[in-house]
C-alpha cells in the first residue's frame, strides 16, 4: 500500500487520502486524490482487511482477562523504579532502614520520625547516661542500655553505632519483626525474627515488597512489655508499666497502650506513587507520651479551691489520674510529677510550696540513687512511692499566712520533670497545666 502511494504521488502537489468504514462488515474503503498540475484525480479500489482488524474482537476479549495481570506488574515495575531512583538496591536488606520502609509507608515513616522512638538514641540525654554506665560499670552497660533503645545493634554486633539503622533506635524493622513475647523468666522477651516477611495487626495483607503476616502480639500491650518492664541483676523492678498496666481497670478490660498511645487515624497505608489504596484507619506511629502536651492534659485532671479561714488562705487542689492506664509518672524513677503553689497577696508578700509525686530508690547500703544509670544497674529497694495510680485521686492542703480580706492571687503549676541530667529547663521539665483563682 505504501509502495503503491508513492508512485501514485510522485510529482503531485498534494495528497488527499480519506477513508469511509462501512459498520456491518468491518471493511473501510479509501479514495486517494492526486492532485497535479492538471487536476488528474484517481480512485483506489476497496483495500483487502487487515489480519489485525480481524482478530481485534478477540485481542479486545483477551486484554480484558490479562489487565489484571499486567496492572500489577507495572505497580511491581513502578515499585522497582522508585526505589532505584531513591538510590536503594531493589533487593530488600535485613534489618532495613526506616528509610527504606518509608518509600512505601511515607505517611507512616514521617510520624514515626517524629517519635520518642525514633530519638530513643540519638537523645543527648540517653547518649550521656550510657556514656556515665559504661564508664562505673564496663562494657556490659552498654549492651544493657542498647538492648532497648537500639535493640537491632544488639542483633547485629553493632555496638559501636557504625550503621546507620543502629541509629533509628526503636525502627520499623525491630517491631514488625516481633513473633511473639514470653513473660517468663526474669524479663518479658520478645522472640524476633529478621525476614522478607513482615508481622503486624491486620489480616489478609500483601505487599510486592515483602510478605506479610498477621500477628495478635501486635494488637496488644505484648508487643511493648519488652522494653516497658525491667528488672536489674539485683532484683528491683526499675520499668513496671506493664505491670501497672496489668493491675489497672484498663489491663482488666484488655484496653492496650495502643489504644492511648497508638490511636487510629485516617491515611494512606502505602504511597501513591506506588500504589493507590482508599483512606484507611491506621496506628497513629508519632506514638505520643510523656512529652506531649495533649497526652499530659488528658492524663492528669485537677481542681483548685482557695478560702480564707481563721485568718489564714487554705488551699484545697486535687488531682486525679483519669487518663492514663498506669502511674503518673511512669517509667524511669527520676521521672518526677512537680506541683507548685504560689499565692501573692496584694500586700507584697509572697508564699510558695511545692508536692513532688515520684518512686524514689536507693542502693543496697540504703543510699538515695538520683543518677539515672545507677538507678538501672545498681537499685536494689524502693524507698517511697507517691506516684498516682490510675483512676485515683489526690487531694493536697496548703496553707498560707495571709489574714481575712486581702486579695490575692492563687495559681497551682504542674511540672513533668524528666531527669536530672538535662543541661536546659526545656529538656528538665515541661509546664502542662496551670489554674489560677483570686481570692478577695
């Protein structure tokens, strides 16, 4: 055909070709124009149907049963080009880096960033109390420390913090490795297994990237015993908030640390340069705790009263722990919850006070520890324990020499104090609710 138009145009000025399909058969008829200087038009007769147009009904019918197919395997190539564009190899490491799940899971990778979990070794304050441990109590402290706050550089000899995934602390795959967890033995123990297949809380999932596994340790409070209960070689309990978990109305109802600390939210399980999925509920990964604002606030509730009574300004607040599962604080015993209460009579004077909530330990010999390293290692009794349980009330009486019928100004401060180690008041404590009432 295209030979036959050449000769056919050779020396024309244009070519016209138009073309006429007739429905009932499938076969066209062409007229070519030829348009030279004298006009000369010619007529091409019918064309013979081409092979392709015949068997078009049965490709149509065809690609209909391979779409399927092919839609996946270009999700599958477009997974492959996304990870060579970012630099990673295609063939997926053991552990991984958080930054390789995040190619995927970017929604989910980016609030985990933003976790305490995320810093849980790069914090300036957990650097120098391993650095503290290792120098009193050798090389064993800090695999002790490690085995927690980088549990994956314990796995892989890493101690040193050479690799890069060492330094993601608690990562990605550290806790969908988890299989299952024992809470026999002197401490809870997470049985991991590093594979292409990943563990987590949902059912009937897949990946292109790695297999998946449906895992009931992580729909529940097991899945962070591991880290959240210790206890020393001296045989003190340091970390009980599982175990103040388990004792609670909150243990008894199975309500787990998800619940407050991983809430579902709305977003995007996987990318959509990967692939496109509806909006689902999902575990919110900042995984907010004692350094939230929000957290705290739901948390502690409190009420304050203030009246003048045989010349003297009484002062009545009560606290209640409402929103947590466990104690407040928990954790770390030199995590402290501070009250302060100042009243300022318009006289000039001033009059403060402060209740300090907190398990305070001490050494073998009895001596007060304030060190938070000596606190893990060495603790071996609990002198005082003023913390607030969950569910309960604290009702805290101050009084103040101010005579009848001077006004003043009442105001009650709460303070999450985190450890004594911290070189700034930001990185010390944390101001989360404050009341305040006149009183005439």
């Amino acid at each position: 055909m295209c030979a036959r138009l050449y000769f056919l145009a050779r020396g024309c000025d244009k070519v016209t070709v138009s073309c006429a399909k007739k429905v009932a058969n499938g076969n066209g008829e062409c007229t070519i124009s030829l348009n030279r200087k004298a006009g000369l038009t010619r007529s091409q007769p019918k064309l013979a149907p081409s092979p392709f147009k015949l068997c078009r009904r049965n490709l149509v019918s065809i690609g209909r049963h391979l779409w399927p197919l092919i839609a996946a395997y270009c999700r599958l190539c477009l997974l492959l080009m996304v990870c060579t564009t970012l630099g990673w190899s295609t063939e997926l490491s053991v552990p991984s880096s958080a930054e390789f799940c995040g190619d995927c899971h970017r929604a989910i990778e980016d609030g985990w960033k933003q976790s305490a979990h995320a810093h849980a070794v790069e914090s300036r304050l957990f650097l120098d109390g391993m650095k503290l441990a290792e120098t009193d109590y050798g090389a064993s402290a800090r695999e002790k420390c490690l085995s927690c706050h980088s549990p994956i550089a314990v796995w892989t000899g890493d101690l040193g913090l050479v690799k890069k995934v060492s330094w993601e602390g608690i990562t990605c795959d550290y806790c969908h490795s988890i299989r299952s967890v024992t809470l026999s033995g002197p401490n809870p123990k997470a049985t991991v297994d590093y594979s292409l297949v990943k563990s987590g809380p949902w059912k009937d999932t897949n990946s292109p990237a790695h297999g998946t596994v449906y895992s009931a340790v992580h729909t529940s409070s097991l899945v962070c015993v591991s880290c959240h209960e210790y206890r020393n070689a001296q045989g003190l309990s340091v970390l009980t908030t599982y175990s103040e978990w388990s004792k609670s109305s909150y243990g008894e109802k199975n309500q787990g640390c998800q619940s407050c600390h991983m809430y579902q939210v709305e977003g995007k399980v996987v990318d959509p340069r990967v692939q496109r999925t509806a909006e689902a509920s999902i575990n919110l990964h900042q995984i907010p705790g004692s350094h939230s604002m929000q957290q705290l606030e739901k948390a502690l509730h409190a009420s304050l009263s203030a009246t003048h009574q045989g010349g003297q300004l009484q002062i009545v607040l009560e606290v209640t722990n409402r929103g947590a599962g466990h104690f407040v604080p928990t954790g770390s015993p030199m995590r402290q919850l501070i009250l302060e209460i100042h009243a300022d009579p318009y006289t000039g004077a001033h009059f403060s006070e402060r209740r300090v909530f907190r398990r305070t330990v001490a050494d073998e010999k009895g001596a007060t520890i304030e060190i938070e390293a000596q606190a893990f290692l060495k603790a071996a009794r609990v002198i005082s324990d003023t913390r607030i349980p969950p569910g309960e009330t604290r009702r805290e009486t101050f009084t103040f020499q101010v005579p009848q019928g001077v006004r003043t100004q009442v105001e009650a401060n709460f303070f999450y104090y985190y450890s004594p180690m911290a070189t700034t008041e930001a990185e010390q404590r944390l101001k989360f609710l404050s009341l305040r009432q006149l009183v005439e």
